[in-house]
C-alpha cells in the first residue's frame, strides 16, 4: 500500500478501531603517528634520564590518523540550528502545555581535575541509532484523508474537510483547527496557500512500534529524536515527512515510547541529515546514502556536505572528502567544527601547511564553544608532530592547552559538551605520549607510561558511564603501540598486545559494514606490524615473529576484500620483515617468507614507488642473500639484480647515496664469479670499487 493512500485507508474508524484494539493489547510489552605501521618513520635518539617535573601536556589525533572530527557539530543553517535542534523544536511545538638545547624532563599528566559551571549546549547530542534496517525506500510524503503536505492548498483542504473549527492567524502562518473522525483535534497549518503541516493529536498516547505498524511504516528505517539533554522526543520518518511526538515522560531517564501527536510534514533534508548522523561510523552506506538524498532535497545544506566529507574519509575517499568539506565551509564559514575537519582531510592528503591553517582558523572561530577550541588545538599540536620536521616540544605546548581546556568539560551536565570533553581528553593524553616518546625528553618510559595510562581511563569511563562504544579504547591501544615503537622497546607491549586483540576482535565481529570491517582489519594489522619492530628492538626474536604472523592475517583479509597496490604492498613489506627476522641463522626460513613477499613486493609502479626506491631495491637486495644461502642460485642473482636497478634509479633521483651501492655491487660479483661467469664479476666489481670511492671521497 503507497503511503499516499495509507492515511485515507487507516484512519477510517473501522480501521482505527482495530488499531486501538491492537495497541491497547500491545501496551504491557517494552520497547527496547602511527609510527612504524608504513615502516617508514624514522627512530628518534631518546634524552638522558632526569628528574621530571609535574607539568600538565594535552590531546592529538595521529599524524597518520587523520579522520573527521568525533564530535558532532552544529550546523549554522537559515535557522542557525542542528538537524536534531530543528525537529525536536518541532516535536516541542506540537506538546501540549505541560635551537637544541639539554633535554628537558618528560612532562607527566596533572592527577586533578577541575569542574566547571554548567554550560548551554552548543551541539547535538549524538543521535540514536534505530536497530532496524531496510533497504531504500520510495520517498513520498504521507497524506491524510486526501490532504498533503506541501501538496494540498486550503481549497483543498475545504473541499475534502469541509469548514474548520476555528481559523488562527499566527505571525508566519495560518492554523486550522478541524474533528476528523475518530480524532476531535486536527491542526493544519498554512504558508501562505499551500499546506505545512498536519498534526494529529490522539485523546490517548499509544506504543510507537504498534502505530508504526499499523501504519505500514515498518518498512521505513526512523531515527530517534532527542533534546540536548538526551531525553527521547520521538521518532521522524524520513522519507514519509512522519513525525511521531512522545507523551512528555514521568522520569527523564526512563523515556516514553508513546505516541501523544503525529506530524505530518513535506520531505526535507533535516530528517535524513539526522539520520545519518546514527549510522556515520557504524554503516558508511546508509549514512552516505542518506546524505545525499539530503543534498538533493537542500544542496546548499552545510551539515549534510560536513558530514558526507566524513563518510568519505571513512571510506578511504580523502580527495572527494576534501570536495564536500571546502563546501560546507563555504556554506559557513563562521562553523569551527567544518574548518577542523578541513585541516584534517587536507593533513592525510599531506598538504599539511593548509591544514594547519585552517585548523588556526578553527580556533578563532571556536568563540565560546571551549570544547571546539580543544579539538582545533588539539590538532594544531598533531600537525606540529607531523611531517619532515616534527616540533614536539611545540606540539606537547599545543596539546597541553587542549587538555586544559577541555579538562573543566568532564562534568557538564550536557552530554554534548562532556562527550566532546572526553574524547579530546582521550586524544590529549595519546598526543603527550607520542610527543614524549618520539621527543627529546628524560625519563621517557616511565612518563609515556603514565600518559597512556590516563588515556585508557577515559577511553574507559567514555563507554562505561557515556555509553561510547570500544572503538576509543581499541584507538587507544593502537596507538599506544606507535608510542612504543619511539620509546625504542622501553616498554614491553605485551599486556596492551592482548587489549588490543581482545577488543579489536569483538569489535570486528560487530562489524556490519563491510568497510568499517576492513578498516578495524587494517588498524590491527597496522598495530602488530609496530609490535613486531618493538620486539626486534627489544631482541624478543619469537615474539616478533608471532605478532607478524597475526598481523599478516589481519592484512591479508584486508587485501582479500579489497585488493589493492597499497595493500598489497603492505603486506609483501610485513612477509619481507618476517623474512629478515629469520635470516639471522634460518635463510630457508627467511625464503618461505620471501616466497610470499616477492609478488606483492614486483605489483607496485614506478610512481608509488617514487620516495622509496632506494629501500626497495635494498630489500631484494637483501633477499637475494637468503635465496643465495639456500641454494637457490639464478633466483638469487635475478632479485640482486633487480634490487640494483632500483637502487640505481634512486640515486638518479638524488633520494639515495651512490655510495649505498658498493654491497650489492660486491654481492653480485661474488655470485657471478662463483657461477663461472668471470667478465660479469669483473665489471660489477670494478662498478663496486667505485662507489666506495665515492664513499672515501
């Protein structure tokens, strides 16, 4: 049955009968940087031991993990207010009355913690997701005894319901009071000529899920709407122009499920806006999908261009991310939250000077939003650790602003801010321990300790009492690795290896999308892989080589379901770092790895190999020795020479030494000679005494 039509057959008093009959029955049941993961960050030298001394350092996002905003912010729009803002000031409406220098000590996180005042909110509680899903739905406004909204004019209106009950000029529109059988009140609402709305007001509140069923809207997907306090307001149809207003509830954390008003209304951007926002980090497709039927509806809808830059991002789309992010701030320009996403999609792009750019445009623009300014800080500081020349003294300043900004947010009473409060404060403390771990810092180990420490806590307390999901912790964990990594092995990452699998498989199995699937895949992988550098520091040998052996079964899934050259870069880079590890002593273990390696290693183009050549070609190079140990002769002189051409090419390029030659120049002569081909050995070896010249030189 199309939804033009339901209403006229539904609220006929026969069928309304059966409804209330059925509801009445129904009423007793209750609704319900990361650092060496690419292998390429270079190792820091650590500063001396010292004393340190209490100072207080703050948030960061990883240089590597760029990724929108977790805060939800507020859209400036006509009205200046968010999707949530505007349909639950709806559903309120309608409710009746009723230079270097000595190493300085490693800062170490403050142990108190300041309150503050109650402050207004100025951004959506995170809306929450329905469980229900469906497929794509047609969208067509529903209609009531032959009037629809958007659709039908007064005349309309007179000719199905004949004259109404009372007429009330308002400022900006005109109310109609009518009794339509079985309801004694119905408001119809007028701009101008043309119908905005329908309000249907039952005599008695009902149990959403039973007149959502007898409504045929359960195809539908609804979205819960909320005040800025949490507290359930109703539900909105997106693609019906539905509105079901709750009976105001006796206890504001045990929320009403009951239906006091419908609402019926033309289809617009904000209900489905709303709607995304429930699934942005949960279900990439419904929440991208849902966006743009908002920007067909209102293409000049900031929010709606914000948030699917951030799907995007999510769905490794960067460049079209940046697209719809420019646009959202060009819509609003005045909105910090667009401007931090914007510096975060440049900064994974690498175009970090515009990202920081914008992240200071951020802050100027963060007014009296404080938890806005700490994010925006809090990114500043990560782009400061970032790049070809990290500042972390410069960084650890920036994170330390953040975390004091956002510290007196932990207890206001609005769970927008307090959320928003937490989750920099969680990035705050990862930010000082990378800045200390990969800095110039005394007394490292035990003050990145500390800080990763602070930061499990919250991640703890934001899904024990906030209802947040694992994903903060997992973060944590995560990047707790990468700080590990900068301590050089100083601190053993087993106890945090095994949160991190505990949580990460879960969370994995939770997974519905398939992309966010692939993602968390991507993020253990990319842990392990820093764990296995951790263990070789430490001289851990076996504990190297079974966390590389975990995190090549999480990438190989990744490159399974997606294949891709990066991927599969990835992973021959992980088969060949397994490979060394055994090499030292086992070259017909290291060749197995090897075996694996190579034709992921050959995929690559010349183009993404363009900063990493010389590494490359060490790389066969490298194999070439095993392959040589294990008998494996011309396999061995092929990957030497291949491993020298690239190496070659890197030279030319100004990215490596000449002088890095001189190897692999000798080992090819040495493998030419013993297999008797003399002319070969000579040439390489004179080739091989000129590089070391070069060296001498």
């Amino acid at each position: 049955m199309r939804c033009r039509s339901l209403w006229d057959c539904v609220f006929s008093l026969t069928v309304f009968s059966f409804l209330v009959s059925t509801i009445v029955a129904a009423e007793g049941v209750k609704s319900p940087g990361r650092s060496a993961s690419r292998e390429l960050l270079q190792i820091k030298d650590s500063g001396d031991d010292g004393i340190m001394p209490e100072d207080v350092a703050g948030p960061s996002e990883s240089p590597s993990q760029f990724k929108a905003s977790p805060t939800p912010a507020k859209r400036t729009s006509k009205n200046g207010a968010t999707a949530r803002e505007t349909i639950a000031s709806k559903i309120q409406s309608v409710a009746e009355p009723s230079a270097k220098s000595p190493a300085a000590a490693a800062p170490l996180p403050d142990s108190t913690e300041e309150n503050s005042k109650s402050k207004v909110p100025e951004d959506a509680l995170r809306p929450i997701p329905d469980a229900m899903e469906g497929g794509p739905v047609n969208v067509e406004a529903a209609s009531f005894k032959g009037v629809t909204p958007g659709v039908s004019k007064k005349q309309d209106v007179a000719k199905a319901w004949g004259e109404p009950k009372k007429t009330m000029d308002q400022k900006d529109a005109t109310v109609q009071l009518y009794s339509i059988e079985p309801f004694n009140r119905v408001e119809v609402s007028y701009l101008g000529n043309v119908v905005s709305s329908v309000i249907i007001r039952f005599e008695r509140p009902y149990p959403a899920e039973a007149v959502a069923k007898q409504l045929d809207l359960v195809t539908v997907r609804p979205v819960l709407v909320s005040n800025e306090l949490g507290e359930s307001l109703g539900l909105s149809y997106p693609e019906r122009g539905v509105l079901f207003a709750f009976e105001v509830a006796k206890e504001s954390d045990k929320p009403s499920r009951k239906v006091a008003q419908i609402v019926l209304e033309p289809i617009t951007a904000e209900p489905f806006v709303l709607r995304a926002e429930t699934t942005l980090t949960s279900r990439y497709d419904l929440s991208r999908r849902d966006l743009e039927q908002a920007l067909s509806l209102e293409p000049g809808n900031a929010r709606a261009h914000w948030l699917l830059s951030r799907v995007l991002v999510s769905m490794d789309s960067p460049e079209k991310a940046v697209t719809e992010t420019a646009e959202a701030v060009k819509l609003d320009p005045s909105n910090p939250h667009y401007r931090v996403t914007l510096a975060q999609v440049l900064a994974q792009l690498g175009r970090l000077p515009e990202a920081s750019e914008e992240a200071k445009k951020a802050v100027d623009a963060s007014g009296q939003r404080p938890h806005v300014k700490a994010r925006a800080l809090c990114l500043i500081g990560d782009l400061a650790a970032s790049g070809s020349k990290p500042d972390y003294k410069k960084a650890i300043a920036f994170h330390t602003q953040a975390l004091q900004i956002a510290d007196p947010l932990l207890t206001d009473p609005h769970p927008a801010i307090r959320i928003a409060a937490k989750e920099v404060l969680i990035d705050a403390h990862l930010g000082a321990a990378h800045d200390i771990a990969w800095g110039d810092w005394k007394e490292k180990n035990k003050a990145v300790a500390r800080w990763l420490e602070r930061a499990v806590a919250v991640a703890n307390d934001l899904a024990g009492n906030e209802g947040g999901s694992q994903e903060q912790l997992l973060r944590v964990h995560i990047r707790s690795m990468a700080a590990y990594v900068g301590l050089r092995g100083g601190i053993d990452p087993g106890p945090t290896i095994r949160a991190m699998i505990s949580t990460g498989d879960a969370l994995i199995a939770a997974a519905n999308d398939p992309i966010r699937k692939a993602q968390l895949q991507a993020d253990m992988g990319l842990a392990l892989y820093d764990a296995v550098q951790i263990y070789q520091m430490r001289s851990e040998k076996e504990d190297a080589l079974r966390c590389g052996e975990q995190a090549a079964g999480y990438l190989s899934k990744v490159n399974e379901a997606k294949p891709s050259t990066s991927s599969s870069y990835l992973l021959g880079r992980l088969y060949f770092r397994l490979g060394a590890i055994n090499a030292a002593g086992d070259h017909a273990g290291a060749v197995r790895w090897y075996d694996k390696a190579i034709p992921l290693l050959e995929q690559p183009t010349t183009e993404e190999l363009a900063a990493d050549l010389g590494r490359h070609g060490e790389s066969f190079v490298t194999m070439g020795v095993s392959y040589w140990e294990a008998g494996r002769q011309k396999k061995a002189v092929t990957l030497s020479e291949k491993g020298i051409a690239w190496m070659e090419q890197a030279v030319k390029q100004g990215t490596l030494d000449s002088t890095a030659l001189a190897i692999p120049y000798n080992n090819l002569s040495a493998m030419h000679r013993t297999l008797g081909a003399a002319e070969k050995a000579t040439r390489y070896q004179e080739m091989a005494s000129r590089a070391k010249k070069e060296k001498l030189k």
